[in-house]
C-alpha cells in the first residue's frame, strides 16, 4: 500500500527514531464519541437549554480540545453566558457512569507493535483521570500503556499540551526537550493536533471523527484513515 493509499498526507516521520508514543484516548483508541457526544449534548439542553443540533456540532468540530473549554465555549457561544465548566462537566460524567467503549479497530494490535518495538506509550486525555483509570483497566489496555494522565473537572492548565507534557517528561526522568525530540503525538481530533503542535512535537492524524482536511488544515504532519495502515508503519 503507498501513503497515498493510506492517505498520508504532509512530510514522511522517521518512525526509527520515536521512543514515545503520545497519544488520545477518545476516539482514536475507544470508541467513546458517539456516547460522549450525547452526554454533551443533553448537558446543554438540560442546563442551559442550547439546542441539540448546535451543541453536537460544534463538539465534534471541537474533538481533541479540552472538555473544560468546550463546555465554557459552547456556553457563551449559544446560551450567550459565561460559566465555570466544573458543574457541567460533572454532570456530564455522571451521565456516562457505567459506560463501557468498545475498542476501535487495530488499536490493541498497534499498540502491541508499537510495544514489540520498545516505544512507551503514554495517554493524555480529556477524560476524567480516574474514569480513564477505569476504561484502560476494563478494555484490558493496561499492559499495554506505560503511562496515562487524564483531567479534572473546570481545570483548564491540566489538559492536553505543555502542562501535561511537563508532567509526562518528569514521569519517565526525562527533560521535555529529550521527550520532544524522541516523541510523536497521535489523535483524531484538531485539538489533538494543535496540542502536538504546543509542545512542538510531530502529529499523526486518524481520519474519522473529523476529516482529512480538518486535520490537515489545523497542521498534521501524517494524516492516515486507520491504525492498521500505521502499523505498517511502525514494521
């Protein structure tokens, strides 16, 4: 298969080189987003009462950015009002108590290859830490993920960029420039492509909950339509 097959886009990586693999959760590995995209919509209908069809698009548009941002953004973008996100983001996880994802094709399997290599990988998310906790354990993920680091409700500097990516560098005992050189970022969402580029790490992107041009516009340097066509790569 060549890379426009898979639908490469932007310069080639050198896969050689990567010893840390940084990557989404949502989406990308488990398939929490149509679930997750409910719990937000009825939040905002239920709260403020903004209009589902609003709300769905613009969280799916906003994939990869923090859960704190979307709800405060989507507050004042169609209820016209400035919020503190915690108690919105609570009920938002309340509403997911007892949800279990199911795993996106090719994720175990990439993770494994990835492994096989000696590459860590490490999960920074916008799930709450602890229910990230829960999901690696309960899709059996746990042997196969060095390090993770979720958020906490209305934490608007515990989210996916330069504060977690300090906190991954100090993980390992490692300085963030080391990590830089040595790491790529991997997500499906814009938000996740943009905290890559906060840290100034290359970005692969997963086409599906946001299209190819929506992750090459916000800067990917890969863009492919599956984790198994990166697995090939990571041969």
């Amino acid at each position: 298969m060549t890379p426009k097959e898979q639908g490469q886009e932007r310069k080639e990586l050198d896969f050689g080189k990567i010893e840390y693999l940084i990557s989404d959760w949502d989406g990308t590995l488990a398939d929490s987003m149509p679930a997750y995209t409910e719990s937000f919509v009825k939040t905002l209908e239920e709260t403020l009462n903004i209009q589902r069809e609003d709300s769905q698009k613009y969280y799916l548009s906003s994939a990869g950015e923090p859960l704190s941002y979307q709800f405060r953004e989507a507050a004042r973008r169609f209820a016209k009002v400035i919020t503190d996100s915690t108690y919105l983001e609570n009920k938002f996880w309340r509403k997911l108590e007892g949800f279990k994802p199911d795993v996106l094709p090719g994720a175990k399997e990439f993770l494994a290859q990835v492994k096989k290599r000696g590459v860590k990988i490490i999960i920074w998310s916008g799930t709450r830490a602890d229910i990230l906790e829960e999901k690696i354990r309960l899709l059996s993920f746990s042997d196969l993920i060095d390090y993770a680091i979720g958020s906490e409700p209305g934490n608007l500097n515990l989210v996916k960029g330069p504060v977690l990516f300090a906190k991954i560098a100090e993980h390992f005992g490692i300085s963030e420039d080391e990590l830089r050189q040595k790491s790529v970022v991997l997500g499906d969402g814009i938000g996740d492509i943009k905290a890559g580029i906060a840290v100034g790490v290359p970005t692969i992107g997963i086409v599906g909950t946001q299209s190819k041009d929506d992750l090459r516009n916000a800067g990917a340097n890969l863009i492919l339509n599956n984790l198994e066509s990166l697995t090939e790569l990571f041969d």
